[in-house]
C-alpha cells in the first residue's frame, strides 16, 4: 500500500529506529553492545503479521517498511504519495543504548534516519484512525502528513527545521 495517503494523515513506525545502523557502527569501532541489539543487525523480524493486520484494519493509507533507512522509505511515500512530512525528532523511537552508544558525537539522527536494517514498518493513518492500529500493534506517532511542496522535513528537538536528505542503503549502488 503506498498511494492512499492524505495530508492530515499521522505518520507511524513501529519498533526502534537506527538499532540495525548502531549496532554496526559499534561492531566497527570495538564498542560493546547486547545480544538485543546486535540481534537487530544479525538477525531481523520482518513484522509481517502486523503488516497483515494493519492492513486488513483498514486503518492504513500508506505503508512500507525500513528496511533501506527510515530517510529513504519517507521519501518512497512521499514520492508514491504526492505529499511531504513533517517528522519531529522528540518523537522518534530510539533505544536507549543507541542513544548511549552515540554519546556526544552528534550523529544519532545520521544513524536514526539513514542506516538501514531496521525492518519495522513506516505508515500513515487518518488523525480518526490512529486508535484502531494502536489496536493491532505498538507503534510511534512520529509525524505528519503535509504538502508536496514541504518536502520530506524533520523538526529537530530545538526547534529547528531541516530537509531529511533522500538517502539510506542502496543495495544496486556503484560502490
């Protein structure tokens, strides 16, 4: 499902975003990290069942998953959809040990946004609808449905508004 989306829709995820990225980074620097999180990098739960019964909820306008980076997959909505969103960063699901692994280095929201391997789905709902996906699965109001013409946007903690960049893994990439 990728083109029924509004403006004044809510935008959803569910589980954590930059989990399968933070764990990584970790492996590659020598950091520690739990079996929990590295799970999220050796081994993902695509959420097949809530995908399935997010959908037959009827609750759903929009849906795909993170799987190439949440940055990425906003913008394949937005695109599918002809809208843009409007993100905020306080409302973005991250794990507590992401955001200690990231320590002061200022790059949680690289690793939030545009890391990959997450495999949670990305969804918008009607503002009516939220309830009723609630209902069938834990999930994050991270946003807002808005104009084409914003852009796919993120309204960081302080107040301050950024374009998300379209970006995130690529698997056919020139590398």
């Amino acid at each position: 499902i990728r083109k029924g989306v509004r403006v004044g829709d809510k935008v959803c995820v569910t589980g954590h975003a930059g989990s399968a990225g933070a764990a990584l980074r970790a492996l590659e620097c020598g950091m520690h990290v739990t079996g929990e999180l590295l799970r999220t990098l050796f081994e993902p739960m695509p959420r097949t069942a809530d995908a399935q019964g997010l959908a037959a909820s009827g609750a759903v306008s929009a849906m795909t998953d993170t799987s190439d980076g949440l940055a990425m997959s906003l913008h394949d909505l937005a695109t599918a959809g002809c809208v843009g969103f409007m993100i905020y960063e306080d409302a973005l699901p991250v794990l507590e040990e992401v955001r200690a692994l990231d320590g002061n280095s200022g790059d949680l929201m690289e690793l939030v946004l545009y890391t990959g391997g997450d495999f949670e789905l990305l969804f918008t709902v009607p503002q009516d609808m939220v309830g009723v996906a609630q209902n069938v699965c834990n999930l994050n109001v991270i946003g807002d449905v808005v104009g084409q013409e914003e852009g796919v946007m993120i309204k960081r903690i302080d107040g301050v508004v950024e374009c998300v960049n379209r970006k995130g893994y690529e698997q056919l990439a020139n590398r």
